[in-house]
C-alpha cells in the first residue's frame, strides 16, 4: 500500500471505532454519546475529504 494512503486510512478507522464506541454509549443512556458520535463523524468526514483531495492531486 502506497504510504500517502496510510493517513487517511488510519483517520477513517479511528473515527469508525470512535462512532462505534459512541453508539454503545447512545444505547447505553451513558453520558457524552453525542461528543463521540460529532468527534467520530468528523474525524471520518476529514479522512474522505483527504483521499478525495489525494486522488484528485493524483490525477492532475
């Protein structure tokens, strides 16, 4: 795997695991579910955001 795609990929897994951990949070009527929920969704927006703009550099 080409290393300029680590980066992104390690972001999207990490934001996954954090919705995952937020949904159990959600399900469990534990506190802060929303945070984890906002911080996963974000972190995987960014890691989409950054294959898209590596693709694009990519193909120019």
């Amino acid at each position: 795997m080409a290393t300029k795609y680590k980066i992104p990929l390690v972001l999207f897994l990490l934001g996954m695991l954090i919705t995952i951990v937020g949904a159990l949070f959600k399900i469990m009527h534990w506190p802060n579910s929303n945070v984890l929920l906002i911080v996963g969704t974000l972190c995987e927006a960014v890691a989409i955001i950054t294959l898209i703009r590596i693709i694009l550099k990519k193909s120019k």
